[in-house]
C-alpha cells in the first residue's frame, strides 16, 4: 500500500502525547501544529489510529490545500475535484468548517459554498445531486480555514473518536473519554507498576472504564458500529476487517492476563448506576469494583503502589465555587492519610483547587473539557504524620508581678488540659476562663493557636485600668503559650442586653481548619464573636456521633452545623440541618465539603424553624436542638425567646421523634427554668453533667443539656 499524509486532531494540549501514540500505533510522525499531529502511513495506518487512538478526536485524510481564504477561490477550485469517484449518489454527506484561533470569517458560508461546489460538480458529472444530512451523513468533510490558507479533508472517523459506544448512560458534567485517556497516561497508567487505581468521586466511570480498555488492550474504536471512511470509494473492506480481528484478538488475549485492583466510588446513586452500565457496556464490568459511598469513605490503600485519578465536582462544572476549593482540601488529606506513598492526577478548574491537594508537586497540565479550560494535578501522596493535641512550649523569660498569679494559673492549666487533651484525643479546648477575677479572660486553644476573648469589665473599673491590665494579660498570655502575636486572635466580649444580638466584626472571611474528632471543621477567629464552633457542646456531638450509625438526624438551630458533620461522619443515612442563617449553612457545607462528604444524603434548610417544625412530615431518630437565647431577626416574625418557646418548640420536634427514638435539648441561657409541668407527656432527664468537658469542669453551668423522651404509658 502506498503511503499518505493523515491528519490526526486532538484537543489543546495533548499534541504531544498524542504524537508518542501515533507513533506507537505504526505513523510516522511529520510534525505537530495545535490541537493536530500530522503523519504518514498507509492504509492500514489510518484504520488503526481510528481504531486505537486513545487521544484523537478525529482523523482526516487532506483532499486538497488553498493558498487563499477566499470562499470563491475555495468553490472554483472545489468544482474541478472529483466527488463522484470520492462517494457514490446514493451516500449522505455533509461539510463542517471551523476557523484557526484568530481568524475572523463566516464558517457557515464557507461550508455551504462548499456544499454548492459538490452538489455541482455531481451534476456535472451525473446529472443528479447528493443528498446533504447534517446529523447523520455516510461521508463527513472538514474545511479548516487558516489566516492564508484553506485545507479540505475527508473525516476519516466520521464522528468524534471521544465517542467510544459504551456510554450508555451520562452523569452530570461528564468527562470526555479522550481526556480521560490523556491523563491516565501521562501518569503513567498502566505502564507504571501500578498495581491498583482509585477513583473515589468516579461519576459515571469515565476514569474507571478507560483504564480498564488501556490495561485490557481494547481498541477504543472496536465497539464502535460507524466510521466516516466506511462510505468512502477509497476504502478496503479486506484491509479494514484484518484490522478488526486483530483488536479482537489483543482484546481477548488482554482479559486472560492477571488484572490490578480497579475501584471507583461515588455518592450519588444515578452516577453510579452509568458508571455500572457504562463498564457492561465496554465489557469490562468484571474487572471493575463499584461502590456507593461519598470521598469521606476511601478505603485504606488496597495495594502498596497505585494511582488515585478522580474529577471532584469542581464549581464552574456545576455552578457553585464556594465549596469546591475544600472538597479539594478532602482529596488530598485523605489521600494522604490512606493512600500514602501512591501518585495521585487530579483534575480541577482552578489552580488554587489543584494546590489545595497538598501533593508533593510532580507537574500540572493545562488542558480543555468541552468548552472548559482545566489543570490536572499529576503528583505524589505523602504519607501523614501522626497527629497529636500541639503542645505550646513557653519562652524563657521573666513574668510581671503583677501578673505572677495568672502566669502560674496558666501554666497549670495548660498542664492539665494538655494531659486530658492527650488522653482523648482533643485538639480544640478552653484552657482558661477567668479563673481570676482580676484577669478576665476566656482562652480556647484551636489547634496551634489561640482564641482569647476579653469579658467586658463593669462599668465601676476604670476604663484605662482594665486596659492596661487586658494588655499585660495578653503579653503574659504570649509568653507562657510561646506564641508569635499572629498565632493570638483577640476578641472583646460584652453581655447581650434587652433585644440586642451579636452582630460581624470583620469581613476577612479567613478560615482555620481544626480537628475534633473524625471531623475536619472550618473556624473563624475574626470575623464574628464565635468562631463557628461552640467548644463546650463537644461531648454531645461526640455521643450524637456514637448513636447515629444507620439512623436519621435532625439539627435545629444548626448553626455551622457541626453536629450534624459529627452524625453524617458517625455513620447516619441522612442528616437535615435547619437554620435561619443560609451564611452558617453555607458555613456547614463548607465542612461537609472538608470532610469529603456529598450533599447527596444531606440537606441543609434555611428556614425559621418554629415554622419549619410545623409544616415538616419527616420523622427522624435523633433530633438535636439547640436554640438561641432570643432571636430577634427580622426573617421570622415576633421574637424567639428559649424561656417564653421552649415548651412549643419541644413539643413541635418530638413529633417528629421515631419511636424508641433520641432528642437532645441544650441551651446556654443560665437564668433557664425548665417548665416540666407544662410537657407531662414528655420525660426530661438533665444529662448536663454527661455533656460538660474536662475544659470546663471550672464552670459547670456553660449550658444545660436533657434527654427528652415519651412517657411510657403501657
């Protein structure tokens, strides 16, 4: 067979491993222009990049070349060629035109002078014209306009090449296959010594499935039942079918080798069901493990070395930029708390996205899906250290006098709580809380830095006296903790008076992550009075956390709806987080996000919840409720007062109790008076004592806490 130039297409950026692949199926490769690779073969060279290019969107054979982009000059010369030895009369074509980055023309002009110019010259020739389809032609030609020039090709793939004919079903956003073939090899995969591969956001299996044809050795192109060089006159049925057998063959050969773990997980119970039918429908279902669960689930490394590929739901893909960046945050903590020591390709939409994995940094691509301009982080998972409560080390140096006994009440309590810190595994506390009258301060430790909140003195201590005392307890607070002022986050904290609520500080929007628990969770330690995290409910959401495996949630008044990250983490089906603020649910799904958990089981209502409770026809097994002291805003109507609403709010949420089911009920208030009398068929057991840390044992009454069940009348 003699030789001749092919073109083959590719998407921006993949030009050069597309090369290596053309050069792998047999071309010989002439040069690379962008999104193309021009080459050399025979015939059985273009049947086989049809048929096995992983990387090409479509391959052309080039009629004909103008040095000129005049679209007379195009028809003129398009009416000498021969069309009627191209194609038959009784074969459909149609012409697609596209223009080079830069060059301003009407390219469905273009395409319809050359539709003119053949219909022509089959006149000429025949007598009679072709039939034109759009949609679903025998012979498809390709007009590339450039700024001085313009190249007709007959479409020798007929359709994309993306276009496999095992997608059976699309989840959102899908990834084009080409693409996803790209990025697994340029990790390496499977030539790697890979001996597993991961997907743990896997959609409906694009990653998965081409992995699988890759290490199978399945021509992508054998399932597929059209090529656009099938009505072509030029065409060698015999050459074709001696092609085709010999992908069947490789592909059967490929499925008696010994195949590594392949696994994709995902949260969403339609895309794992495209991701089933797709891996049926390219014949690889047997080789692929799939199980529904959300990013917070990755299972510990199934082998020693392998590679972690996945496409979380990146903002621009599905509209919502706001948590994307920590689902990004998730990928790469806990791949490097389980998937130590293995490579990682990870697509995102934003660079930042892409360093927020934390990978040690191997390269990014720069690439496009669709219409979208995206990087794939290509790296190494570090394994991660051990973490432990940070321990604060004090810089050598002498105390004020005056300031002697609140040094010493310092370093014993940071002592203690250290130990008790240590002990069970906590990383966020109050150290102090004016345990001296004279040093009014409240002082929580999130992580490796501070949160120390001054309590407004009474109006009888003079103003300059208690500044000057707030300074020395802060440089005294420095110095025993062995702190940098940056690591020391300082708020002033007066008493709520009549109607009044706290109102934002700051608009920094800056979050620290710390750990409680299983749970990742975003504070603020600038912005608001309250960091997002009330400290003292800690042991509550760690008992939620134990009650709720396999079981319903509800959490009212959720603020950043920690508890409901604590359920969701301890295993609950389905948590519901009812709020009147959509700032602090926003807030809860960023940790959710954190944590690697889908919104999928998980709602987040932003409502009144007096009014919520009323209209609500759920039942749930756990229901947490802890309410404001007043609320007074302007979206619900009147005002919330705990003491005046406790009765009716209870009342509203055990109807929504399962039977045998668990309803917790705390508030803060601490002039609170429970009216039992009035809720006699209610049994309310006080648990404060259950539900108050070892941080703050010193005040006892931070908050009170019941269990709230039905009277059992039998």
């Amino acid at each position: 067979m003699s030789l001749s130039t092919w073109v083959v297409a590719c998407a921006d950026g993949l030009e050069g491993l597309l090369a290596q692949e053309c050069t792998d199926i047999g071309a010989s490769v002439i040069r690379q222009e962008p999104s193309a690779v021009w080459v050399e073969g025979d015939l059985r060279t273009a049947y086989n990049l049809c048929l096995w290019s992983r990387l090409a969107s479509r391959v052309y054979k080039p009629l004909f070349k103008l040095n000129s982009a005049s679209p007379d000059e195009m028809y003129a010369e398009a009416l000498d060629y021969p069309w009627h030895e191209l194609f038959d009369l009784d074969k459909t074509f149609a012409v697609r035109a596209v223009a080079t980055r830069g060059v301003v023309c009407h390219t469905q002009y273009m395409a319809l002078r050359l539709k003119d110019a053949i219909v022509d010259c089959f006149r000429q020739h025949t007598g009679e014209r072709p039939n034109i389809d759009p949609k679903a032609s025998d012979i498809n030609l390709h007009v590339l306009i450039q700024p001085e020039s313009i190249t007709i090709s007959l479409d020798m793939s007929g359709e994309s090449l993306h276009r496999r004919g095992y997608r059976r079903m699309i989840g959102e956003a899908p990834l084009k296959e080409t693409l996803a073939a790209a990025i697994l090899r340029q990790a390496g995969w499977p030539n790697n010594d890979f001996q597993a591969l991961i997907d743990p956001m896997c959609g409906s299996g694009t990653f998965l499935t081409e992995a699988a044809l890759m290490y199978g050795d399945v021509a992508p192109g054998l399932m597929r039942d059209y090529f656009g060089f099938l009505a072509w006159e030029g065409h060698d049925q015999a050459v074709w079918e001696a092609c085709w057998q010999e992908a069947r063959q490789r592909q059967q050969q490929g499925q008696t080798k010994a195949w590594p773990i392949i696994q994709g997980y995902d949260a969403d119970p339609d895309a794992l069901l495209a991701a089933q039918k797709n891996c049926q429908a390219a014949g690889i279902a047997q080789f692929v493990e799939l199980g529904l669960q959300d990013l917070s689930q990755l299972p510990n490394k199934p082998a020693h070395y392998g590679l972690l590929v996945t496409n979380p739901p990146y903002g621009e893909r599905l509209g919502e930029d706001d948590t994307a960046i920590y689902t990004y945050k998730a990928v790469g903590r806990l791949a490097r708390e389980r998937l130590g020591g293995w490579q990682a390709a990870v697509l995102a939409a934003k660079i930042e996205h892409a360093d927020a994995l934390g990978f040690e940094h191997l390269h990014t691509q720069k690439l496009r899906n669709g219409d979208l301009n995206v990087f794939v982080r290509h790296g190494k998972i570090q394994t991660v250290p051990v973490l432990a409560p940070h321990r604060f080390v004090e810089v050598k140096g002498q105390t004020p006098v005056e300031a002697e006994a609140f040094a010493n009440r310092l370093r014993k309590n940071i002592q203690h709580s250290y130990k008790q810190a240590q002990r069970e595994g906590v990383y966020c506390y109050r150290v102090y809380d004016a345990d001296l009258p004279e040093f009014n301060v409240a002082i929580d430790v999130y992580g490796d830095v501070l949160h120390v909140q001054e309590y407004a003195p009474p109006k009888i201590i003079d103003p300059e006296k208690a500044a000057n005392r707030f300074k020395l307890a802060l440089q005294v607070i420095r110095h025993i903790f062995g702190l940098h002022r940056d690591k020391v986050f300082i708020k002033v904290r007066a008493q709520q008076k009549g109607t009044q609520q706290y109102e934002r500080l700051n608009q920094r929007n800056k979050y620290h992550e710390v750990q409680e628990g299983k749970a990742r969770l975003l504070v603020n330690l600038t912005d608001y009075l309250d960091t997002g995290l009330f400290l003292d409910h800690r042991p509550i959401r760690t008992k939620i956390a134990q009650q709720v495996q396999n079981k319903s949630f509800l959490n009212l008044f959720a603020y950043t709806c920690s508890a409901s990250l604590h359920a969701a983490l301890g295993g609950a089906i389905k948590t519901v987080s009812v709020d009147l603020s959509n700032t602090y649910l926003n807030w809860g799904k960023r940790n959710f996000a954190l944590n690697g958990l889908a919104e999928t089981q998980h709602q987040f209502i932003e409502a009144d919840v007096m009014s919520w409770l009323a209209q609500c026809k759920e039942s749930f097994d756990v229901i947490f409720i802890d309410p404001p002291t007043f609320s007074n805003s302007k979206k619900i109507h009147g005002v919330f007062d705990v003491q005046r609403d406790h009765v009716e709010l209870l009342t509203l949420a055990m109807r929504l109790l399962k039977p045998h089911g668990i309803c917790y009920f705390s508030t803060n208030f601490k002039r609170f008076e429970l009216q039992q009398d009035a809720m006699n068929y209610l049994k309310l057991h006080e648990i404060s004592h259950e539900t108050i840390g070892f941080d703050y044992k010193r005040n006892a009454k931070i908050h009170r806490c019941w269990q709230v069940d039905y009277v059992d009348n039998e």
